[in-house]
C-alpha cells in the first residue's frame, strides 16, 4: 500500500515450528556479539540454545552477567574445554580474532557448522590477513572454502557452506550500498570511493578501556583508525571483487555518542552512463526481494534509530548537483544486521530455514 | 535451574494462533504511548490493526511519521471522526487526558472494549479527578465500571471489565513495589511513604517543549512536580485501597537523561512484625506466579536497561540497619509496564488470551 | 617546551583592564548563541553588559530564565522597543535572519557597532541572500561594507568594520580548515570538495520542537540538509573567494547526540605540487601566531571534547595513501568558536582590545 | 536587584594579582580530580603549576593526555620520587586512598601544606577508616591535626591547617543541605535522615572498567552500595557532630547517565518548632554571606547544569504536606564542588587568598 515490499503480518505463515530445533552453541558469550546473539537465539522458533562457553565466567549462570536474559536464557557458562559442541549442528564465535580458526577443524570434522563473527574467515589473502591481524592464520585450506556471509550478495554459497566469515559492520554498510553500482560497472574509479562512517560505542566492544568510559565518550565524537582501520582491506578486497578492478577506497570511521546504530555516507562519482541513469529504480529494484534491505524512498533521510535492535538495513541516495557524484547514507544496528543479526540470518540460510527466522524484532523507537 | 520462575521457550507452546484475531483500534497514535502499541500490536499474534486515528495527521502512512515500522504497519493514520472505530473489538486510547471519556459510551454501546492509557479511567474519586485535571469528569457512571488496569492487583476484574482506566507509570512502580506489603498489613503507616522517583525523558511525552529538548536534558538532571504531580493523588488512592487506612505518602519525580526507563526507590517503615519477618521470602512467594514481575535475589541491583523494551519490572529489596526501614528499588521500561504493555497485557486478559501473547519480548541490552 | 604555541600565563598581563568598559548590548538572548554571549561577556574584563532584549520574556531577570548566571548577569529581558540599545558601543543580534538587517542603520546611526550572529551580513550576493533566506535584503548598501567576520581570514578589515556578519558555525570549520590550501592554490579542484559535518544538537537553537527533543535525537544519529543547507551557499561563495576560482562542493551535515561540539571531515584532493609538500608544515607556519587555531600533530586525532566550552579550533591532516587526497579532521565548539566566542573575538578586533581578552576559557573535560 | 547576593563584577577587584604566585603540586594527575584541578589552576591567578605526578605516565606531557590543556599546562608529568614537592607551597593529592597518608609527614616537615582529595584525612575515627578502607591508618597523629575541608562549616579551623580532608562528594551535598538545620536542633532525629542521591558518572573515576563503559552506563540507571557506601560513614560522622546525637542516617548513591553532575534528594522530619518556622528564611540567613552556597527561592528546582563546571551548589526547600517532612533538593558539580573546586576553596583560604580566587567559572549551559 505504501510502496512497503511486504508485511510482516503474511510473512508470519512462512515461519513454522515444524523444523526440528537446531542445537546451537556460542563461544564467547559475554561481550556484545555474544549477549546479542542470546537476544535474538532465545525466541528464534528453531533453535535450542546448547551450549555457552566463557573461559573466565564458566558456572556463572547467563542470566546473572545479563539480567535482560533472566526468564529466556536458563544456562550458565560452560569451560571451553568442557562444552559439548561437537554436539550442536552450529557453533558461532563471538571471540577475539585467532580463535576460530583454532577451533574450526575440530568443528568440522565433527559435522558441526561453524559461523565466525570475528575475522578469521573474512580475508582470502592470509598475507592481508596477517599484515592486519598480526598473527599467522592457523587454517589456510580452511579458509579457501569458507564464505563471506553478506546474504544479499552471496546468498547461494552461503546455503552450502560449511564456513562462515561472518562480515565486519563497516563493510556491511558500504557494500550493500555500494553493490548494485558496482555489479553493474556504474560507478567512476577514477575518483575514490569516499566511506565517512559513524558507528556507535557498543562497536568497541565490552573490554574495560579508558576511551570508551562514559564520561569519556559521551557529548563527544572524534575520527579514529586514519592510519589504518581493519575493515579497510575487507572492504577493499569485497570493492574490487564487486567492480573487477582495483578501487581507490578512502574509509575514516568516527565513534559517536550512541550504544548502538552505525552511519555511512558515501561519496562516490558516477559513471557517465549512470549520471544518466535513474539510479533511484536502480536500487529498488536490486533490493525488491530483499527483506532486510530497505531502499528509502527518495528525499527521505534514514536515521539510526530507526533500525534499532533489529536486522534492517536502510539506504537513501542522493543525486549531488555538483560533479556527478552520489551521495548514500546508509544504517544499520552494528549489533544486529552489523553483526549478530547478520550471522543468524547465514545460519538460517545454512540449514534452509527462512531467512528471516526470529529476525523479525521492530526496531525500538524511541 | 537459577531461580528463574520459568523459561520462554516452555511457555511457547502457550501463545497459539488459534485465537480469531482481534481487531484493534487505537485513537491518537502520534505520541510515545502510541507507536508503542504500534510496535507491539503490529506483531502480537492475535491482532489486526485495523484503524489507527490522528486528527493532525490523517492520510500520512504511519511508517512515513514512524520508520521503524515500515514492513510492519502499512495503515495510515485516519481521521477520528471517519474511522470505523465501532467494528473494532476493542480501542486504545493514548490522547490527551480528556478525550476517552468523552466517547467511551459510544463505542461501549457498539459492544468495543476501551483501554484508556491517559487518566480518565484511573481516579474512582470525581472530585479528585476534576481538582487535578482541571475538568469536570464527563463520564462518572462509566467511571464506576471502569476497572483499575494493574492485573498483578485486579486480575479477575480485568477479565470482565469493559474500560480499563490503564496505570500511570510512576504508580505501577510504586504499587506493585508495596502491594505485598499493604496487603498484609506489614508496613508502619506512621511513617511516611516516601517514592523517590526517576524517569526518562519519554515520560513527558512527544510534545514540542524547549525543556525536553535534547540540549535542556541531555547531561543533566532535575526534580520536579514537587508542588503536585498527578500521579500522587492516583498513588494515594490506591495506597489507601490496599493498606486499608489512610497513608502519608510523598513522592519526588526526577527527570533522568535517559530515553526510557524508570527507576523508584521506596522507602518506608516496616511494621514490628515485618521487621522479624523474611520479606524477601515474603515477595517471592506473592509474584511467584506473576510472568511480568521479577523478584530479583537479595542483593542484586536492578538497571533500567535490563527490563528496555520488555513489559518487564524488577524489584529489590534491601532492609536497612536503621531504624527498621525497608528500601525498595523498582525499574520497568516506563512505556511498556508503565504504559503500552500493561494496556496489551490487560488486553489480553479482557480477551481471554495468554496473558504474555505478544509481550515476550527480550528487553535491548546493550 | 612541547610545541605549544605560547602559555596562558605569559599572554596574561596582555589583558590588562586599563581599558573603559564597553557598554555591550544583545537584542535576543533567550537562544543558545544568546546564553553563550552572556556566560562569557558577564566575565569578560572590558566589557559591561547594557541591555538584553527579548520581545517575549521583557521583564523576567535573566538570571531566572538561565540560573546557570546567577550571580553574573543581574539584568532584566527587556522589551526591544524600551531598550537604549543607542546608548551601547556595540549590540550583537542572537536573532533569527533577518531581524539584523532592519536595525542596524538605526544603530550605525547612533555610532554603534553591530555584529550580527544570523545569517543578514554573511552573503554579499543578495539574490543568493533571497533565494536561501526567502526574504529581500533590506539594506543591501550597510551590506557591501559589512565585513565576514573570519578573524584569521579577514582580521585587518574586521578592525575597521562597523557591521560584522558572523560566519556560521559549518563555515567556520570548513574555511579554517581549507584557508592554507586555497590561499596557495594547492587544491585539485577539478575533484569536488568534500565536507562532511558533524554537529551537536544545540546547533539547531533552542526551539520547541518534536525533531530535536531528547527522546527524538538521543541514542540517534542522522544525516539531513542533502537537498540544501543554508551553509552551503556561504562556504561556497568563500571557498570561490578565497580559492579564485568556482569550487565543486559537496557538504553533507549530520545531527550527533552531543549537546556541543561540532566535528567536520573534509575530504579534498591536493594539486600535484601540494602533494609533494609538507602541508602538515605548510598548516602549522599559516597558523602559528592565531591563538584560536591548533594544528595537532601528525597523528593526533582531535575529540570535540577537546574544546568544550572554549573559542579553540582544532584541525588534524592525514595524507590518504590513494588517490593523493588529503583528509582533514576539524574540530570546534559550535556556540563558541562557531557563534558567540568568534563574535566576541571580533568585537576584541573591532575595539582594539586583546584579541584573547574574555575568551581564555579552559575546555572542560570531562 | 533580583535577590542575587553579589556580582561577579563587584567582586572582581578583590582578586588582585599583587600576591606571590604559589607553587602548586600535584600528586596523581591522571583522574578526573587531578584534570579538574589542573583546568581550574592553570588559569588561577595566584598559582603557579610547578610538578604534576604520575607514575604511570612519567615524561608525558600532561596536554598530550588531556589536549583540552593545550597552551594551559606545558608541564610534563614527573616520577613521584623525582618530584620536587618539597619545594611547593602545597600539594594536591589527586590519588587513591592510602596515598596521601604516606607521604603527608615528610611534607609537612618540609613547611609544604597538603590538601587531600580521598578519604584518607576525612574521618577522625581510624578504626571507621580501618573497616571501610580496609587498611590502617598510617599517620593517626596527623589525622588529629587534619581539619576537614568543607569551607562553609570549618572556615576557620582551615584558615590555619596545615592538612586537608577534602570531603567526598556525597557528603558535601548532604551537610550543606543539612547543617542550617542540625546546626539549631531543628531536626526530629527519631525520624531517619534518608538521602537520596544521584551522580553523574565521572564519579566512578578514570579508571578502565566495563560498568562504567559507555555502552554500560548510557541510557541505563541504577542503584549501588546498598550494602554500604564509603561515604555513609563520612557522612554519619559529620551529622552526628553537627547534630550533636547519634542520627539514622539512610543513604541510597544512584548512578545516572550524566558526565558531571550530583542531585541529592533529602528527607528530613523537622522538629515541632521548625515545622512552625520559615524555613527558607533561615536557609538564606545562614548562607547569605557564602559565595558559593545559593538557596534558591521557594519553588525554584534546581538543575545539574545550572552548576556544571562551577564551585556552585544549589540548595532548594519544599515542605511536605504531609507529616512534617521537609524535601530538600541539592546540585553540584561532583568534580568542582564535590571535589576540586573545594579542594582549591581550601587553599585560598589556607593562604590568604580571596575565597574565589580562580573558582569564578561561570557554569556551562547549555
């Protein structure tokens, strides 16, 4: 009725409780990832927490690191080396860089599906990835078959894989607003692809550290990572693979008073061909059997609130009068489709269960 | 397995969707108490939206005001006088005090349940109502049916009512925080009951004021209403219902720079009885079978986050060394307990349905 | 000893108070860039505060509308009409656009100054003025001689004025922030100019309104102004002055859940000959002897924290490793250096005080 | 004019730069006291910053930690043990508790005068100090000599101590509130004295700790120390020997989203006799001649923001209807009255300084 692709309401026959539950398993359920990835697994129709694991918290029960969990979540955390989850059909990593891929031939070997929302399987260049993760990585051949988990774009391989480098924030934002520009050669390389981002504070992390202490990140904002943010080679890498050629890609994240939400604003400059184009349709149509990407319709402004605590992600365009170039702002919740919502829908997909299964959470306004 | 009185998944099987969906109206659904009941009706199970009124913005798509609710509501807000409320089952009001209690009749005689979440429903006593609200009632016969809509106190009347006079948020925190205790008799009424309360901005509503402006009550905080806040003469009736006898009460409103949430603490004498008496074990056992209460465990200290977004409240009890005083902290999220999910959970029990259906939604941490 | 330009303490005997007071008055001082006049012209060594007008408030102590100046300001609101604004030596409007404009000649008349902090005296093309302010100029001739009150870029003419339009608040980061380039012809300006800004909520004034209330902008963050925002024609038409040449300009502003502080990124590409400079040098010798302006060093990072409360810009250049683009990070407080600070540091200017005298307030951080 | 006890303007001559500038150290200038104090003293007109003392960041340059310093403070943090603090005229201990008591002696022998910002000079009974700080009191002959700091009740005694106590935060709120009262007997201490009390986060320290992260403690408020804050006992002390008898003393500390910022809400029964007395009017005799003391007129709340970044405390009076209560409704800057702003009150006073000398900071707002 208001150009809204479809309503929850009829949605809600496709999600059935005929599925057998699956047995999932955390690693590394006390940071932010972790604690949202119980949010949204605890009511997901189709699965059954298993197992939780906490080197530093094992016996302490879920509930009372995360009082929000009292009445959904009756676990505690179990020793790494205790859990059971060669037991479960899919094990997610909520854990530093370098655990994963420590962990994940075991996994497999025991036909466990592994969904990794750390970097371990995000980069194929394992000298990439050693240049920014300062680390060797422990399973090259692993890595060959894992998938980088953007459904909207690899949604085929996501199905059969056995592997996921579930994508960082950043990059979930400029690709998928990049994307449908890219896939069809419209954008002009000659000029930088121009990433201002904006992230709020939850994307810190749950670590003790002066920076991001309230009374010093709040009424404040700063640029940070000019000199080299991790999510530049992953999106880099995914910019070239998507336009076939080397890109000129300037990124600068900014940390913003806000627990959660991110916003990016692109500035790209258009091929000839697509100064011409109504990239407007263009987008829509991309997007039009996507349930989780939401191209606004022109002049209308997203705001980060808008997606707050849910999988969404919503993207307005904008024609510069100036020098052919486009402006995009994109958001999303880094905690959800920036990261555990994202990785639940690759589960999803994974076992063939709908794709927005326990993923449909109206965002919290105000 | 840790004290938790029952687990989500367990009472799943609870929300069927065999009921005949209810068709809900609701009047005024601009403020904050209204998109509220937006974003939870729109996926409650047994709901249809089916008309949603505005005088000021008829013909606007609710998403277009609300972004949040794009893919979850496609109505537009209709004019009140057009809209059919009468072929709804049951209508929400969330205006202006005022404005229910001048077309309850109609609609009750259309056989429609009303829930009115403003005041008019709330003060048995018209003199009251007409000193504090500066307007004769206009309804008092209604007024004498109407039922006071805390289930956890009026359960069995709710059932049968036909208008809900839906709580204040101050007076859910304040009455279910003493209800164990007025019911029995336990408190020393020669002291007085002192309510030190703390609220998020939300609370003043969606209403173009300079003090609420972000830059007025952001990094900042203030008492107010010390002269007389309307909910002290709701509070003190129901004091007096409950503990039989006229109360002292005084009660401070802060508002907290926060967008939800509200946080009382409770201070009051308990009686010689009480003093010897486990009165942990005694709230324990009066809301052991109240989905929507949480006794937490002596000790643990309740955050308002830990309840964002759910219809949950949390009550803590600490017994101080002094002067047999008993301080009490409750949270709730003031716009679900304390507004829209208290009038969904009355909902529910007015229609015969799981008194949870559509409420079981896990509070936003971080 | 650290690269500091110069100490507090030795430039304190420049600010003697030898100097006869200024007799200052304000015509609207109920806004935010009134408030911020009042917190530091009631402090300021050389000046005593006359008049401060507002229709609405006449008569209300200012001091009860802002108890934050208790004990510093102990003037009445008065009537516009009533007060002898005449009898002042200078009288800045912390007006909506286009209440300056039809004053001053009245006030000019009577040989005082004027410094407007609204838009009337920023634009010396009036049908650019027309088409953003949708009002004629109404004395376009006061116009020509009215200087741009950019201290660092205008000082000479600035000490002569009699008429000041004060730069708006995403100017001033811009302009400072691109001056050294510019001036030296170092752009690539076939490459647009990319500013994209990130404000506080105060700057969008203390106006009732849904948009910018607490539960609206808190925890939130947005772009806006896409389709035009009145600051782009003035940077523009500086950027072309000051460049030489038609600038292709791309300002995106964001709205940050910050009461203070505004944080701009500018993204521009450097001519051949710039690229092979040392700009951080080429920054630090431009601004050496301006009190107000603090290049960092290489490699810091500036927060807007960092100038809360006082009249310091900060600015960080980073040389992008592709494309030969240049980033630059400036920072400010928006009522300070973006509005009231500079307007008293033009006034300092236009009286031949200390340039500094009344502005050597330490940012409070935390 | 408007019932404002004096102005700023009045009293500027009092702070004549005639006297030797005093040499000031501080011990621990890495938290939030030891910025506060080093923005306060940096632009104090009689001060001269001669060592600042960090272990941990020794050879840093204090503006490299805190760029908000820059052209303030051109010192470097030193090694404790390098320090010459025995060439001060006093030092500054901005440390945990248990440090100043460990170094005061060899001060004191070296004519240095030692004003402590913890607990360790603050309680005259070293077995309270023993059970709450769990250590000993290592110099329990000098505590006897300390005068605890808090100007408005001890003037005097501080005029000639050679140790300071300065009061914790907490305290300084409530005994301001409370002394007028105590002072005459006017309290029913049958009744306890419940304290309230909210602070802004910056309470909590500097220190890196995940409850006090930003994505922890925005948006989110909660109780603490239920079981027993350090404070309480400081506060009891004070009370019991204002009073003169043993008082009930109830205090709940709340943690609220706010950088700065301290409201303390009392309860107090007041004796027959002071039921019958105006109140307001003994409040405003007995503070009239405090610079830094307002009592605001009757149904005036006060703001944290009206104080913020000011030795400014507010104190408003509201009688309770019922049960002979009185309301009391205190704020200040935790980290400027409630901590260094007194601290250096202190010692003007310890040196013969005018009161306000460097402590007229006109508080930010918005």
């Amino acid at each position: 009725m208001f150009g809204i692709k479809f309503c929850y309401h009829d949605a809600m026959s496709d999600i059935t409780m005929t599925h057998k539950k699956l047995k999932v398993g955390i690693v590394g359920g006390t940071g932010y990832t972790g604690v949202e990835l119980l949010r949204l697994l605890s009511v997901h129709p189709n699965v059954s927490l298993t197992a939780i694991t906490s080197r530093g918290e094992a016996g302490l029960a879920v509930a009372d690191m995360f009082p929000s969990l009292r009445g959904y979540v009756d676990l505690a955390f179990s020793d790494p080396e205790k859990a059971n989850l060669a037991a479960c059909d899919v094990v997610f990593f909520a854990t530093p860089h370098g655990v994963a891929m420590n962990q994940a031939q075991a996994l497999l070997d025991a036909k466990v599906k592994v969904i990794d929302l750390a970097a371990d399987f995000r980069l194929q260049d394992t000298a990439v990835f050693e240049k920014w993760y300062k680390m060797p990585h422990a399973c090259p051949t692993l890595l060959a078959d894992a998938v980088y988990g953007l459904p909207e774009l690899y949604r085929e391989k996501i199905k059969s894989a056995n592997i996921i480098g579930n994508p960082g924030c950043y990059p979930t934002t400029v690709l998928l607003g990049l994307a449908p520009l890219l896939e069809q050669g419209l954008l002009d390389l000659n000029a930088p692809i121009i990433a201002d981002a904006k992230s709020g504070v939850s994307g810190a992390g749950r670590k003790a550290e002066v920076a991001t202490l309230f009374a010093e990140s709040s009424d404040n904002m700063k640029a940070y990572g000019l000199n080299g943010h991790r999510h530049h080679p992953e999106i880099h890498a995914q910019l070239r693979h998507l336009g076939g050629q080397e890109p000129q890609f300037i990124f600068v994240p900014h940390l913003i008073p806000m627990i959660r939400g991110m916003l990016t604003t692109l500035y790209v400059k258009l091929s000839a061909q697509a100064q011409a184009m109504d990239v407007q349709a263009l987008f829509e149509k991309r997007y039009q059997h996507e349930r989780f990407v939401d191209v606004l319709p022109a002049g209308v402004l997203p705001e980060t609130r808008s997606v707050r605590g849910s999988n969404q992600i919503r993207i307005t365009l904008h024609k510069q009068a100036d020098a052919g170039y486009l402006t995009l702002v994109v958001v999303q919740d880094n905690l959800v489709k920036g990261a555990a919502g994202q990785a639940i829908q690759n589960m999803n997909l994974m076992f063939d269960l709908p794709e927005n299964a326990g993923l449909e959470v109206v965002p919290l306004l105000p």
